[in-house]
C-alpha cells in the first residue's frame, strides 16, 4: 500500500432502508455509493493528493481538455460478495496493467498497479454496505477512470490529470434468465483500425460505435458485431463484449487481431475451457466462417463475454445481405459461464488465484 489515502465519510450515507431498496432492483449504472476516490497528477508532482470523499459532481473548467480532445481511458470491475459475507475482487491487477496499456496508448500518465488495486479496494472497504449478497448475480461494479483534466485548448498530452473510482451497484444482467443475443453485422462502420485504439479501453472507441449500435436496433437486434477495419471480413468483437465460436469437436476459437480489446473474461475463459478440455485458439475468423459453420453444422455454439454479462449466448446473426439462424444450442457456453461465475462468487474453488480478498 503505497499511496497515502485521506477519507472524508460522507455525513448523509445513504440510509439502511434506502440502502436495501437499491439493493432490492440495483439495475446497472443508475444507482452509486455513498463515496469515490480521486488522485490527481502532475508532471511535477506526480500522483498526489489521493482522497476518498463524499460522492458528488466534480467541478471541471469548461476548457478541460478531455471535454475537446477526449484523452480518455477506463475500467470495469466487480466486488462479489461471497456466502460468508467476505468480499473479493475478480483479478484487479489483470484491470490495473490493461489501464496501464490503455494510458500508454492515450499519451496519459502510468498509474502504477498497485496504487489502481489500493484505490478500488479503499473505495470498497468504505462504501462496504452497497456490495449486495451474491444472490441473483449482483455485485458492486467499479468504475476506475482516468481523463485529462488541464484547462487547456493546445494540442498535446495534458499536464493535469485526474483519476477517479466510482462504485454502483449492479444486478443480474439478465433478468429472468439468460437469452441469446442477436447481432447485427456492422459493414458501414469500423471500431478500431491499424494503428488505431481497438487494443486501449478509451471512451472514444464507445463513441464511434454508438451509431452502428443504434443500426442494431432498428434492425431489431440487441448488438452489433464489428469487422476488422482493413478487409472488412474478420470478426473483431462487438461494441464491448468478445466472442467465442464453439466447433461440434469440443474445440473453440476466438479472435486474434491486434485490434479487438482483450477482455478479462476472455483472457480467463481461455484458461477456464482449456482446463475443462477444450482448447482455445486465438486467431484471426473470418466472417465466412461464422456463416458456414452454422449452416453446416461445425460451429454449434456462439458466445460473447464481458465483466457486465460475463457470458452471454449469440443468437441469430442478421446482415443486410441475408441472416444466419442461431447456432444449435448453448450447453458449454451455459457451462462456462457457471464455473467462472461459482469462482467469483465464491461457490467453487479458485484454482487459478483470481480472487482478491477485500474485506
Ligand atoms: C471492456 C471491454 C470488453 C470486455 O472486457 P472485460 O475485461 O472482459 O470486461 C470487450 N470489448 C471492449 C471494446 C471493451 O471495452
């Protein structure tokens, strides 16, 4: 523990029947805790001023130039509480190190892990009371971001910088059981190109794809599936899930691009399904293959995972040139996603050391 934190409690905490009303229905993203954390850094005087205090609106100059130039980047991570009440992260520094590649990419200063894994455990350690009980897959999902926070219209990295973990509690994301998703393929729009920051957790890649999304709607799907930006015809990833394709051998494939942005679950869905005796291999899918392996029956699975779904089945595949049906079934999709989640939420054994304990 290396940062010194000053914590500030709130003097109006969210009351107990409030409290438990929240956690009742939390929904995602509407509902957050009682407190955040903020650093802040300078070239001079590197990260300072660490402080945990009351959760409210930040002031921020209208010039701020993460508001012009959107030097951006972010996190997202769960608490789970498991059935003795203790609570635990799922690998935080694997969060840390992605936000160090991120802030590479973004010209942003280096947070070092151990002060990201500090401030999302002190957050949690004092907002404790907003972890719900595991019960129905809730857990306290945690916001780390970090943004260019100078009052300054010039062109280049900024000398202020401000980061910041926010914590809300998030509910099952299915409710009513999982279903599989339809995608719609987006061919007029890319999320990530050479060179580009596919491969950095930035909110600018969530802007771009934001009307390929809105595409998917009106074609009654529920996401879109993004190409790769050169050819046009290899699967990257959708808005911000990965994907997995499961072949009748028991074999797996994800994608490999150099552009997708490799996700925590699937980073630990190919060690979890290599384990479970099926082999993951990483490379590059074409779109073709998707098609034919449904229709002859290869391919008798379509996954997509994430830290807010975890797993979640692919449905159908619509396209403006004609659709793919959904492939066959979802049974090892369904049987991975219950062994990573009884490994989060503390019902089996974690063999891997994924878990952190934070209270
Ligand atoms: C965050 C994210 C994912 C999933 O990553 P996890 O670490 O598994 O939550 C996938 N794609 C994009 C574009 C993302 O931003």
């Amino acid at each position: 523990m290396s940062m010194q934190i000053t914590t500030t409690h709130s003097a109006i905490p969210t009351d107990d029947a409030r409290l438990a009303e929240i956690l009742s229905n939390p929904g995602f993203g509407t509902h957050f805790t009682d407190h955040m954390f903020t650093v802040e850094w300078t070239p001079a005087e590197g990260w300072h001023d660490a402080r945990i205090t009351p959760y409210g609106p930040i002031t921020l100059d209208p010039a701020a130039a993460v508001l012009h130039y959107a030097q951006e980047i972010f996190e997202g991570m769960k608490a789970y509480r498991h059935p003795d009440g203790s609570v635990w992260a799922f690998r935080p520094e694997a969060n840390a190190e992605r936000m160090v590649r991120s802030s590479g990419r973004l010209a942003l200063p280096e947070l070092e892990v151990e002060d990201f894994v500090q401030a999302v455990t002190e957050l949690t350690r004092v907002d404790e009371r907003w972890v719900p009980d595991g019960e129905g897959e809730k857990s306290l999902y945690l916001r780390p971001f970090m943004f260019a926070s100078e009052k300054f219209l010039g062109v280049r990295p900024a000398e202020h910088v401000t980061f910041m973990v926010i914590a809300s509690p998030a509910g099952a994301y299915f409710k009513g059981g999982v279903k599989p998703v339809d995608l719609w393929l987006s061919e007029d729009y890319t999320r990530a190109g050479r060179g580009g920051m596919g491969a950095a957790k930035t909110g600018g890649n969530y802007a771009s794809s934001l009307v390929a999304q809105q595409e998917a709607y009106a074609q009654g799907c529920d996401q879109v599936v993004f190409l790769d930006a050169q050819e046009g015809r290899y699967v990257e990833e959708l808005g911000g899930m990965n994907m997995y394709f499961v072949y009748d051998d028991g074999s797996i494939v994800t994608p490999e691009t150099g552009t997708i942005l490799e996700g925590i679950t699937r980073a630990s869905i190919i060690e979890l399904a290599g384990k479970m005796g099926h082999p993951v291999t990483e490379r590059r899918f074409a779109i073709e293959e998707w098609q034919e392996g449904v229709a002859s029956g290869r391919i008798t699975e379509v996954f997509a995972c994430g830290t807010a779904a975890v797993v979640t089945p692919v449905g159908a595949l619509k396209t403006a040139h004609g659709d793919t049906p959904a492939p066959a079934g979802a049974e090892l999709t369904m049987k991975i996603r219950q062994a990573l989640v009884d490994v989060q939420f503390g019902r089996a054994e974690d063999t891997f050391g994924w878990m952190r304990r934070i209270v």
